[in-house]
C-alpha cells in the first residue's frame, strides 16, 4: 500500500490485482477498494469498455465506468505479450487477491489460470465470476445479465405479476453477484488470516441468482418438483405501489399486529374480525383479496392524509421517489449519500457513498476512478520491475 493512501477501512492493507471488466467484477472490487484495500485494475490498452458508456470530458470516463470504479489505480498490460504476462506474475507475488471474469479456457491460453497464480503467490485469494458452473453442461458458455435473469427465472416472475415479459431496468444479476464475489473474498480472507492458505474462488451467476430468486419463490417446491414455485404474496396483482387521491403511497405489514393497526388506520377495523385476515397463515392464503381492501380505502385518501395515518399506526411506508429528486432528497442530503469528488481528469464528480457503517474501521470514498493507464509506472516500478522494462511496456501501451 502506498503512503498516499491514507485510510482506515477494514481491508487496509490488503492488496487486489483485478482483471475484471464491465459490471460485475468491477462492483466486487470496487467494494474492496471502499474498504481500504489498494486496488490495481489491470487493463488492456484499449481498456475497460465501460469507460466509454456515457459522456465524459476525456471520452474515456463514462459515468458506468465511475460508478463501479472509484477507489482503484489503473495499469495498462498486454497479457498476449510475454514481459507483460511476466510483469503481472511478478506484481501478483505481492498480491492478497486476484480477481478476474474471464472463462476459464480463456485464463488457462494466456497461463494465469490458478494452478499457475499459485506458483507466483502461493498464498493467493484467487477469485472469479462467470455464467455458469464449474465443469458444468453450460461451463463455457458466454452469459451476460440479460440472460442471467432470463435463465433464473427472473423475467417469468415479472411477466406472472404483469403479464409482459420484461428485464429488471439495471444490470441486477451483474450486481448482486458482484456483492457476492466480494463477500465470498472477504470470508476466504478470514479463513487465509487462520489458516494460512488461499484458495481459488469460483461466483456462477446462474446458480448465484436462483439461490437469491428462490429464497422467496421455492415456496411449494420444498416438498419436491412437482409442486408449484412461486410466493402468492409477491405475485399478487395488488402488491404495487397504492394509488391515493393525488399520488402513491408504499407500506408494507407483516405481522398480526401490523395488520391490526393498518385495518384500522385505513377505516375498516371490521377486517381484523374476518376469519381469512385475522392470522398469517390464513392471511397468506387469501393475501391478494385484502390487499384488494387496502388498494380500495387507501384510494380515499390524499397521499399526506395516507402518511399521517401510517406513521400514527407505526406502519412501514414511504413514498415513490423519483429518480431524477433523488439527489436533492432531504434525508440523504442529511446523510451526505452523495459525496463530490475532485478529480483532475473529469473536474468534479459525485458518486454515492459506502452504505455499510463500520464503527472503528470506515470505509472511505479517496478517489474517483483513473484514468486508462494512470498508474502504470508507480505500480510497475514499485513492484521492482526494472525501468528498462516499464518503458517497453508503457510505450507497447500508447
């Protein structure tokens, strides 16, 4: 870790070589890097085709490409060329962790598979993300979130609730497989700190996000496969945001109680009495039926009328925030969620801050995310490489 690099996160320390492009990888070390550890992004000298999504002042600081790598150094390598795929072994050797999203046959041609990592770093967190399993029928197989979320059942679920078959509008199997990754690379950093010994990392993001979809949604497929799959309360027709006089209105009750106290701020307390709503398991039977009810009263109502009465009975609710208010939003203005970054390359740049609070160890927004390459020769050098050998590969890379 450089002196430069002043915090105090959990992972301070600990050093990441990451190969990883596009989405995915990128959010798993880009939590890394929130963390406190010193991220190196090994690029091609084309670079991380993010970077040109979206408009940028240098054209090669795309707004995806900020939001998932903020916090890391950048480094350009050619791994087709020998000193290069030499210069990453060596800068491996004094790496906790490798992180890459390339197929498997892909890291065996260019020799950074893990059986050769190990032999650079035999202590090495070695961790991947692919579509599929391992020396599985799909192993192989190309897979981006489009069709993660088809495959995992994803887009059925939403065309049961509406009747079209649609995409969840963000990348949401990329990310939540990203968060996977990363706390996967986490607990394999605790079993290193006991035991001693790294060990290789595998993410399918096919099986990652049906363990995530079926948490909910197994529900009859508990008893075996020919039961029915799906949990009635989500698909309800009535589990959406409820239309008040002038606007919705989000609340959510679970318990008996909670139930109890929203029959009667909602005006019909003669429900608590109904024989199919007075306890969970026959609520959870008839649960589309009464969220008809409340669909019905809330309509009555105006949306501050609607909250009033929610926050008296201290019900969960809220309101449908627009996406273009959520910058001026008072709460997260009081809780400084956006935090402004000025960066050389692109002027100012806002990003979103770390949402997990750590007491003694914070995790901390430094920088916003490098330029192509920026980095190349401080890390190259620091690493021992020898500057005749840094300028072959730095001028390889214009």
């Amino acid at each position: 870790m450089s002196k430069s690099d002043k915090n105090f996160g959990p992972l301070t320390g600990v050093r990441v070589l990451d190969l990883t492009i596009n989405v995915l990888g990128p959010v798993a070390t880009q939590i890394l890097g929130d963390l406190g550890a010193e991220v190196i992004k090994v690029e091609t000298p084309s670079g991380d085709p993010m970077r040109l999504i979206g408009s940028s002042k240098t054209g090669m600081l795309g707004p995806f490409f900020q939001t998932t790598n903020r916090n890391k150094k950048s480094i350009v390598l050619d791994l087709k060329e020998a000193d290069q795929k030499e210069a990453l072994l060596k800068l491996a050797g004094d790496c906790d962790i490798f992180v890459h999203n390339m197929r498997h046959a892909a890291t065996e041609r260019l020799g950074i598979d893990y059986k050769n990592l190990k032999k650079a770093a035999p202590k090495i967190i070695y961790a991947s993300a692919t579509g599929y399993r391992r020396n599985s029928p799909k192993d192989g197989r190309p897979a981006y979130d489009d069709v993660i979320q088809g495959e995992s059942g994803l887009v059925d679920l939403i065309d049961q609730t509406n009747g079209e078959a649609r995409f969840v509008p963000m990348p949401i199997s990329d990310k939540f497989c990203g968060h996977t990754l990363a706390s996967a690379i986490g607990m394999a950093l605790f079993y290193r700190e006991k035991t001693g010994k790294g060990q290789e990392i595998h993410v399918p993001m096919l099986e990652t996000m049906l363990a995530f979809n079926l948490t909910t949604h197994l529900w009859e497929g508990t008893k075996g496969p020919a039961n029915e799959l799906g949990y009635p309360r989500a698909l309800s027709p009535y589990r959406i945001p409820y239309k008040t006089k002038d606007g919705m209105v989000c609340v959510l009750a679970h318990t008996d109680e909670q139930w109890h106290r929203l029959l009667r701020a909602i005006g019909r307390p003669d429900l608590i009495e109904d024989t199919r709503f007075t306890r969970l398991a026959e609520r959870a039977q008839n649960i589309a039926t009464l969220q008809s009810y409340l669909a019905e009263e809330l309509a009555k109502f105006t949306t501050e009328e609607a909250f009033q009465k929610l926050d008296e009975a201290d019900l969960p609710n809220g309101p449908v925030a627009k996406m273009n208010e959520l910058m001026v939003d008072p709460y997260l203005q009081k809780t400084n969620f956006f935090q402004k970054i000025e960066d050389q390359h692109e002027d100012i740049i806002y990003t979103t801050a770390p949402p997990v609070d750590f007491s003694d160890s914070p995790a901390t927004v430094r920088s916003a995310a490098p330029a192509l390459g920026e980095h190349s020769e401080e890390i190259l050098l620091g690493a021992g490489i020898s500057k005749h050998m840094v300028d072959n590969i730095l001028k390889k890379g214009r």
